[in-house]
C-alpha cells in the first residue's frame, strides 16, 4: 500500500484504501472481541473516505486521503473507546503498575498466579500509566492518549533525523491497518518501535550520545528493543570510529541504571517473574500468546519442546550478533532491516507469541521506506565537522576498516538511505 504514494497513480491509491476498508469491514464481521468491532466498522467509514479523496484527488501524494483515514481509523475509535472505557487487557496493566511503582517501588504484583496479574514489560513501560496513577483514571489520563503521541512524535523526529519528509509517511503509517488497531485499542509496542527506529537515525548521523539514550529508553520499556542496543553500537563504530559508540554505549546503560537496576535491586523475584519467565512460557500461568508460530508449536507440540524453542532463540541471538560482527550495517536503513530481521527471528521463535508481535518488524522495515528525502533533487550534504570533531570521530584502523572504506566511496543518495 505505501509503496504506491511515491509516484501513486491515483487509481492505485484509491485501490489500496478501498482493500483496508475491506479488510477491515471483514474484521468486524468475523471477531467476537468488542474493542476490535468498534474499531473495524469506524475504521472502514474512514478508508472508504479516504479512497474516495483519492479517486477525487487531483494531485497525487495528496495528505488528505491519509488523513482521513487517521480519522476514521485511529482518532475516532479511540475516542469511542476510551470513552466507553473498553481496551486491550494490557492498557489495564500498564496503569496498574504504575500505581504500584509509585506505592511499593516495584511494578509487579507480588505472588502473580493469573495471566492477568503479570506484567510482561520493563519498569520503563509504567511511566505511560503515570497520569491515570496520579490523577485517577478517566478519559483524559488513558494510557493509549499518550502511547499515540509519543509514537506519532518520535517517528517525526526520526524521519527528520533521517533527512526524510515527516508529516505525509507518518500519517500513511499511523493509518496502515496494522498500526490503527493497536494504536485504538492497546498500542503497547508502537513506542517501542518508534524509538527503536529514531536510535539508528541518531546512530547514523554519528550521535552516540542522543542514540544511546534512545535505545535506552526503548530497551527499558520492553525487552524486544533489547536487539536495538547492539545494532546501534556496530553502525556507530563502523561509520564513526570507537567514541561515538562509546558514548552511546554509556548513555545507553545509564538510562538502563536509571529505570531498570533500582526495581532488579528492590524486586528482582517480580521482575524475573514477570519480564522474564512470564513471556518466555515458565510460570504456572499459562500466556495468552499463542499464535502458531514455529516457538510456540515446538513448546506446545514437542516433549521438552520449550527448551528447543528457548536453545533455538538463543541460537538466532548469536547469530545476529556474528553478522554485526562479520558485516556491520553501513546506514541508517541497513541498521533498521538488519534489526528487523533479528526481532523477526525472536519473535517467530518465542514459546509465548502471537502475530500482533511482528509490527516491530513492519515498522522498522516500513519507515524510511515511506518517503523521499527531503530534497531528492538536490540534496545538500551536511556541514563540515570541525577539525576538533575530526579528531574525535575519527575511525580506527579495525577488522571494519575496508567496509567503512566502501561507505565513504558510495553516493551520497546511497549513504543517507
């Protein structure tokens, strides 16, 4: 669907949005979950709208189709929603442990035995529940309000970053089935994603410092942003030389220090429990992540299948780790694939998965993908560092000397893709 808003032929475009009103028309007729009715016959009104716009629009790559589809899809369920006060289980938890890091120091139910009394995530993740545990709940401190924002703001930011057109491929994912429903009805992972695409932008301009923080902050609200640390290290060092990545290293670990250690010192049981044990399949609770996926059939199909399942994440993880080693990522774009694929692997490979999990993925493959750059007929390269700077980031000679090499002989186009 986006790929058809570079140079969208504007039957294409209204072909596109008429597909996710269908789909999401289609939604609505086959679930039994409420949250997600609401959002499927509000999201179709919206992408019906949207193509029309389209099939009317005389301009091609107008806004104003996408717009409507955010309307439809995204800022009209969530008002019902929140409103009637229907979310994903997840919402709740999130809120919930806010209200217990503020009371106990720890954002974990102590002695958890239902599903709904674990919280999967990183104590980073409670700061969203912060308004409702501070204020009470109410339609104005929901979880979701402040999810959306920070994804819709830190994709702008990165695209920015990234020498890339912000408003129209934000609007084009904000509206894309897969983002609108969780952005409407939980949207958990979409912050995640969202920083864990603005760290490699940071990393790719030699940031170390801002790009640690971010991925800091990314791996401390869930642990799937765990593989963003790494990857933002191998760019920074073979394009930058050992500082940079230094930096990023260290601010990385002191937003870790800031967020993570003092509940691992005051709670490590409930935080073991519930951020590691739980979404791995360990406890006595059984996850409601089940979808098909090869983890969760060798763990549900193979005697001692979940210990083949966590040996096979375990695998993939060193692999990924090797290919940073052996061929590091030379731009901003490679660095998002190359995790893309690392958090595909894990995710497929989860004993407790489900699909809604592969978002991570789309997202990070999805967003440079969305737009030009910012000045695609002339793009105009960036100041000269200071000779101060040139010392400082200057590369070492390493095993990643020729690759580096390689980069400062490719096109500019190529370089900031």
């Amino acid at each position: 669907m986006f790929s058809a808003f570079r140079h969208p032929p504007l039957p294409t475009e209204r072909r596109c949005w008429a597909l996710c009103a269908g789909c999401a028309l289609l939604m609505g007729a086959v679930t039994d979950l409420g949250p997600h009715r609401v959002w499927a016959f509000t999201a179709g009104a919206g992408y019906a709208a949207a193509a029309l716009a389209a099939g009317r629009s005389r301009r091609s790559g107008s806004a104003v189709p996408a717009a409507l589809a955010v309307v439809g899809a995204v800022l009209l369920p969530l008002v019902v929603l929140v409103a009637a006060d229907r979310a994903q289980p997840e919402v709740a938890v999130v809120e919930r442990s806010a209200r217990l890091l503020l009371h106990t120091g720890s954002p974990y139910l102590a002695n958890a035995t239902d599903v709904a009394d674990y919280n999967p995530y990183l104590p980073g993740m409670s700061v969203f529940g912060l308004p409702a545990a501070l204020l009470g709940p109410g339609p104005a401190t929901d979880a979701r309000w402040y999810f959306t924002a920070v994804f819709a703001v830190t994709m702008a930011a990165a695209l920015r970053i990234a020498r890339r057109s912000a408003p129209v491929p934000v609007l084009l994912m904000s509206a894309c089935p897969l983002v609108a429903l969780p952005l409407a009805t939980g949207g958990i992972d979409l912050p995640v994603a969202a920083l864990a695409c603005l760290g490699p932008a940071f990393a790719g301009r030699g940031d170390g410092g801002r790009a640690g923080l971010v991925v800091g902050a990314a791996a401390a609200l869930k642990w799937t942003a765990w593989p963003a640390v790494p990857v933002a290290l191998a760019l920074l060092s073979v394009r930058y030389g050992r500082r940079p990545a230094l930096h990023c290293a260290g601010s990385c670990l002191i937003v870790l220090a800031a967020t993570v250690v003092p509940v691992a010192l005051a709670d490590p049981a409930g935080l073991a429990a519930n951020a590691v044990a739980f979404p791995l399949g360990l406890t006595d609770a059984v996850s409601p992540a089940a979808s098909p996926l090869p983890g969760h059939l060798l763990a549900a199909h193979l005697p001692g299948g979940r210990l083949v399942a966590v040996a096979a994440l375990v695998a993939a993880a060193v692999a990924m780790a090797a290919s940073l080693a052996v061929a590091p990522p030379l731009s901003t774009r490679a660095a998002a694939d190359r995790l893309a694929v690392g958090l595909g692997l894990a995710i497929c490979l989860l004993p407790a998965t489900r699909f809604g999990y592969l978002l991570l993925p789309f997202v990070l493959v999805a967003w440079l993908r969305l737009a030009q750059p910012s000045s695609p007929s002339s793009p105009s390269p960036s100041p000269s560092p200071s000779p101060e700077r040139n010392r400082r980031t200057k590369p070492v000679q390493t095993a990643a000397s020729t690759s580096r090499k390689a980069y400062a002989h490719a096109p500019y186009a190529h370089r900031h893709q």
